[in-house]
C-alpha cells in the first residue's frame, strides 16, 4: 500500500501532511459491465483502479501495477478467482495482498473454497455500494498496518546487519589493538587504531633515539639457579621496566633474554625524544634498586645497564604472514647495544647525539671515546648521571 503520511477519508483520498497516491485497487472480471461499475464507484472515492478481464491478466497486472487490494471475480474462463488467488498466496511477494471475492453464488457456499483458497473477505452481486467500500476500507486498514509491520522489519534487519558489522570491525579492531600493544604503549596504540593509520606500519625512515637495557650478571645466574627462579626474576624485572615503558610512551622492540629494546619518536613523532628516554633510563635505575637489593638477599648477583644512543633507523613491521615485529633496523640499534654493553652497573651510557639531544636537562660525565666492539675508531661516550 503506498505509504500513509497523512489520515485517509473513507473515499481513500488522504487528508492533511504530505500529498501521496491514492490506494490501488485492481478490479478482476470478465464481464465489461461490472468492472466499469466497479471500476467507477472506486474511482469516485478517490482510489486508484486497474482491471483485469481474466485471471491471466490479472496476475500480470498484479506484478505490473502493484495493487493494496483486489476485487477478483470467481466465475471466469480459464483461471477462476480461486485459481487467481492460490496462486498469489503461493508466491511470498504478495501472499498477504488482501484479496477480495466478488460472486453472484452463495456466498456461504463458496466461503469455505474461498477461505482454503486464501481469501480475506466475500462480496456479493449485484453490488450493495455501502458494503463494497466498508470492506474495501477495512483491509486497506489491514494492507497499511502490514506494509507498516513489513516497513519495520526491514528497518530492523538494516540495523541488525548495521550491528554486526559494526560487531565485526570492533573485534577486528580490539584484535588489532592487541597486536599494537605488544609493540606499542597503550595510548599509541589507541592513537594508531582510531586514526586508522595502516601505513604507519610499513617500512620508513626517521630519526629516533634507542635505549637498550640489560641484566648484568644474568648469565652467571642462569647458570646456577633454578628455572623457577629464573622465571620469577625475568617476571618482576620485565613488569618493573614495562611499566615505565609504558609511562614514558616508548615502542617496544623487543624483549632479548634479559636486554630490553625500545626506541623514542616512532611511530608516532614526539618532540622529545632524547629527554624522554634519559628521564625513563634514569628512573629505571632507581625502581630497580629495590630488586637489586632483594635478590641480593637471595643469593642473586644482578645489576642493571643501560646504552642511548640517537639516529636514523628503517622502522616497521618485519617478518613473515602470520608472525610480524614492529622493529628498527639501523647503525643507531648497534651503537645503543655497544654502549649497553659497557655501562656498568648502574649506568647509563649517551653517545654523542643522544647527549647533545639533552645537554639542556642533563648531567652528565664525558668518558672519552671508547672502542667499541665492531667499530673502526673509538667512539665518544658520556654517562648520564640526572637531569633537571
């Protein structure tokens, strides 16, 4: 039925809101006298009329013109108006298209073929004109709140599938975060998911600065202690140093053993990167204190170093399908590991780009060029000592 927008009088004209079209009746007969009959008493009340002389075509005429209702003869030549109805019952597009049969029989003869058929109502001729427009008003009333029912439950489904879909891509995206966090601190990560930013994965080039951190002593341990402690150990150390990682914004590279690595300024650009790092080196050096003087008591002989050093590195996600790392590839990774390698416990080791980075915050001690294992010459080095 076309859409209401408005009451409708009782000639199927609609009264106040929107102008829309009037209903549509599609009167079927074989006789010419009674479909301009019908066709004229409808038409005065404002309705639409198409007609059919037969059942062929009115089942044409229904898939073309698209009626509310149908006055459907019985008696016809070929398809009778039973045969007309079953089969519009049959069919899901217009199994609910209120059907009404007009016969110059019994009506109560002919309603049960008419009901098992799939009629909704009877008429009889001649024609009584009060009676033909209560009926016709009456299951236009049930033809709207179907197509009302129908309207809705479309409406539905386009949310329902709106819903999963959006479901869907939530998922997707907490699945993503996931994977983000293992290399990123949470709020990068969280920055990354709702920019959309997918690009950012893929390899580039920026300068960024790199700290590596390492157990010293933790070899010597390994060797001497029990898997269990050995696993405590990592536990407490991995969630004392990721907790300032985290804090400090810093991009997970990689746990090694014992050596933690991560960099400054990727994937998202920050301003400060040097100072962020001397400032996080510095503070792990104090929260691991506490371990170093616990696992003392427990016979364990541990101590933290850590090397920073700044420069341009290729960064991005490596590796095969179905296993990636966000990594940095680069001279600056090498030179963090080097300078690492000859902090001594307690110290934090610059090179000279990392020192200048900061020279505006920092204390620092400058201990010469040192050789450096893979490197031609020596190479300048300061320890960091606090920053402002």
């Amino acid at each position: 039925m076309r859409p209401l927008g408005g009451q409708r009088s009782g000639d199927g004209r609609k009264r106040g809101g929107p102008m829309i079209a009037p209903a549509k009746v599609l009167v079927v007969d074989d006789t010419p006298h009674n479909v301009k009959l019908l066709a004229d008493l409808l038409t005065v009340k404002g309705y639409a009329v198409a007609t059919a002389v037969n059942g062929e075509e009115a089942l044409v005429k229904v898939a073309s013109e698209q009626p509310d209702l149908i006055l459907l003869d019985i008696m016809m030549p070929g398809l009778s108006g039973y045969d007309v109805c079953a089969r519009l019952r049959a069919d899901p597009k217009t199994a609910l298209l209120p059907i009404v049969l007009v016969t110059s029989l019994d009506p109560q003869q002919e309603r049960v073929k008419g009901i098992d058929a799939g009629a909704d109502d009877f008429l009889g001729k001649p024609i009584n004109q009060p009676e033909l427009f209560a009926r016709v008003r009456s299951l236009l009333r049930v033809k709207s709140l179907q197509d009302e029912v129908r309207r809705q439950a479309e409406v539905l489904h386009e949310w329902n599938v709106k819903l999963e879909e959006r479901v869907t891509e939530q998922v997707a995206q907490l699945e993503r975060m996931g994977q983000l966090k293992r290399f990123f601190a949470p709020s990068v990560a969280d920055a990354i998911v709702s920019a959309g930013e997918k690009s950012i994965l893929a390899p580039h080039r920026r300068e960024i600065c790199y700290v590596f951190v390492d157990l010293r002593g933790f070899t010597a341990f390994t060797d001497s202690a029990e898997p269990e402690e050995v696993q405590s150990v990592l536990r407490e150390y991995h969630a004392t140093m990721g907790a300032l990682i985290n804090e400090y914004e810093g991009t997970l590279d990689r746990f090694a053993g014992d050596g933690i690595l991560l960099f400054f300024n990727d994937p998202l650009p920050v301003p400060d990167a040097a100072k962020r790092a001397a400032n996080m080196a510095l503070r792990m050096q104090a929260e691991f204190n506490p371990l170093r003087a616990r696992w003392s008591k427990l016979g364990y002989d541990l101590d933290l170093g850590i090397g920073i050093a700044q420069g341009f590195a290729t960064l991005g996600a490596f590796g095969y399908e179905g296993r990636f790392d966000y990594s940095a590839i680069g001279s600056v990774v090498n030179l963090a590991a080097r300078l690492c390698a000859e902090a001594g416990p307690g110290e934090v080791l610059l090179d000279r780009r990392a020192r200048a980075a900061i020279d505006d915050i920092a204390k620092v001690e400058n201990l010469g060029p040192l050789v450096l294992k893979g490197y031609a010459q020596p190479v300048p080095a300061f320890r960091l000592t606090a920053t402002e």
